[in-house]
C-alpha cells in the first residue's frame, strides 16, 4: 500500500501530465511486480534520461537497506514506467561500476541531497537502467 505521500505525488503526476511541484517533470512512476506478493506496486521516483533508457537510483533517502522496489526489479525486470504523459514498457537492470559512476556523478552534482544519502550510508547505492522493450 502507497504512503500517502506518494499517493499525492501519484495523483498530482496523473493530474498534470507528469508535473509535480518540487520535482517538475523529473518524476516518473515505476510499475513492478512484487518479489513475493506478485502484486503490482507503483512507485514515485526521480530519473535521469541516459542513453538508451532512464536511470534510476535505490537511494531510499540513505537508509542501511535497499529500497522494496528495487529487490521486486531485480527478481521481476519487466516493468513499465509512466513518464509524462506515456506509459512504457521497461527491463531493468542494475549498472555496472563503470556504467554507474558517471551517471551518479551528474546525478549527486545536478541534485546535492543524492550526496546526502550516499554519505548517511555505508552500501553503495544502486543505480538502475531502464531500457525500453522493443
């Protein structure tokens, strides 16, 4: 079940064409498949348009712990996103160390509070590519 604040972010995401006050249009909602549940979950995030794809990053706000999302991604890589007003069909995958820091990089400088969470913690945050299915 979706916290309320995501609710929010949800709704005003659907409502405004894929808008969202403090976020703009850097926001995209991710559709997986629940590990265990085999529920369907969406999630609010930020992403970052890489070659290919769209990147997304297991932040969860510095936590000790990966985020439920990303553990439903990685045992059900099928995923759909909407981003925008589109809703597209996406395999993840987990980058690679020498994918990954490039991408992070621009991510932490364009947005601090990324810095932020990866100093609170001690894992190194993941970070996913979405690539779309063809």
């Amino acid at each position: 079940m979706p916290s309320d604040w995501n609710t929010k972010v949800i709704e005003e995401f659907r409502a405004n064409g894929g808008t969202v006050s403090n976020f703009g249009n850097r926001l995209l909602l991710l559709h997986t498949t629940g590990a265990r549940s085999g529920r369907e979950h969406v999630t609010p995030m930020m992403y970052r348009a890489v070659d290919g794809g769209y990147a997304v990053f297991a932040s969860f706000a510095g936590q000790p712990r990966n985020p439920a999302w990303y553990h439903n991604l990685v045992a059900n890589p099928d995923v759909h996103a909407e981003i925008g007003t589109q809703t597209l069909r996406l395999r993840a995958r987990v980058a690679d160390d020498a994918e990954r820091a490039p991408i992070w990089a621009a991510q932490k400088a364009e947005f601090p509070g990324f810095q932020e969470y990866e100093e609170k913690t001690t894992r190194q945050i993941p970070v996913v590519i979405l690539e779309p299915v063809r």
